[in-house]
C-alpha cells in the first residue's frame, strides 16, 4: 500500500522562499544539526553535494544553512540577510561544492561544524515540502527526521545494551517510534538513534549519562524546526 501524504506535505511548511527544498529543508538540516552539537557553532565548512551544489547561490541555499546555524525557524525574515547577522555573531564558515555524488540523495549537505573543544560532523538530506532526513551523524548511520523527541547515544558495543536502554525508555512509558543501530566494526563504538512519540524527563538522561558504557548522550526535543 502507498504511503500516505498528510496536508503538511502537501503545502509545506510557513517559509521565507524561493523553495521548501531549498530554504525551508536547508534550514531545519542546520537548526536540527546544531541541536547534535549542543548549540551554535563557531566554525563551520558546509558542503553541497550534487543539485544543491549546482544550485545552492542561485536559490539561496547558501543564507538558509546559515540562518539556520543561527538558530531562524523558517519563516525568519532575517534569512535573507543571514550573512550579515553571522557576521555579528561571530561565526566563521566556508562553502564548498561537489557535483557528482553519486551515491547521496539529490539534496544533501554535510555539516562539518565546531564548538569549543567539540567537533561533529552532519549529514543532511533535504527531502522536499520541508521535510528532513538527518543521514548522518560523525559517520554512523542516523537517519531520523527530528519531527519527534530523538535520542542518540554513542556506547560500547557490549551484549545487552539495547535491551538496556530500551528498558530505561520503557519505564517512562516511552513509546519508541524508530530505532537504528550503527556500528564501524565488531566491539566497536555503537550508535543508537531512538525517535519517541513522547520526551524523555532529566533524571532519565543523567541515568543515561551515568552509565560506564555509554560514551555520548545527545537528545533533541520535539521542537519545529
């Protein structure tokens, strides 16, 4: 059976235009990806890949992904003078552009991004009407379109430790709505990345945190990008 469209889908999100792929998806790929980072960054390198890098200037890609590592929704007027408030705000940034990339989707950008002594790495599919996927996160497998409460943890890959956390979820009475597990190697670093249908309260993710396993919590409230 056809997946189902809803009326957000069809209209797409309030935006500052040209395009809800091209403003409204670029922004929320940076507004969801400096929410991994933990706030806005001080530098970063934004790459395009494939019709975004043939298209980014043109149609104003380039001031959405910055308007959104400022942290404007969508329909943010100050998007399209996003230059000049980065300025003000002190972040450094560089555009770069790859053609042909075969294997991303169309509409990709990576976000190489940091702040203070933390570095991340972003990758982000802008899937059209507004809509997001986060591919990647510091070259695990992420995939989550930060539409719902999202937690990512980093841990050892260590017997049980799913069945762990998802217990701990469990007694919030979480309903998981997705869940995806990416390793780079057997007794790796696993990264778990859970979407739920409700958040999470502090005292679960200090527990979380606590842990001698897990290495990195991140989690993202449902907010609207």
């Amino acid at each position: 059976m056809a997946e189902k469209s809803g009326i957000f889908d069809m209209i797409g999100p309030v935006m500052i235009g040209p395009s809800s792929s091209h403003t409204a998806g670029v922004v929320r790929i940076a507004r969801a990806a400096i929410r991994v980072l933990g706030g806005g960054p001080e530098t970063a390198v934004i790459t395009f890949y494939n019709s975004f890098a043939r298209t980014y200037e043109g149609h104003g890609s380039d001031k959405a992904i910055i308007a959104g590592l400022l942290d404007y929704k969508t329909d943010d007027v100050r998007i399209r003078n996003a230059f000049e408030h980065a300025e003000k705000e002190g972040l450094t940034y560089q555009f770069k552009s790859v053609g042909n990339a075969s294997t991303l989707h169309p509409n990709t950008i990576k976000l190489d991004m940091s702040r203070g002594q933390r570095q991340i790495e972003v990758v982000g599919e802008s899937k059209g009407g507004g809509v997001i996927n986060i591919a990647e996160v510091d070259g695990f497998n992420a995939n989550f379109s930060a539409a719902l409460h999202t937690l990512i943890i980093k841990a050892e890959d260590i017997k049980g430790s799913i069945a762990n956390v998802a217990n701990i979820l469990s007694n919030e009475d979480c309903n998981i709505a997705t869940m995806s597990v990416s390793r780079k190697g057997k007794n790796d670093i696993a990264c778990l990345v859970i979407e739920m249908d409700s958040g999470l309260k502090p005292v679960s993710l200090e527990y979380l945190k606590s842990l001698s396993w897990i290495r990195e919590v991140v989690y993202i409230p449902n907010i609207d990008l």
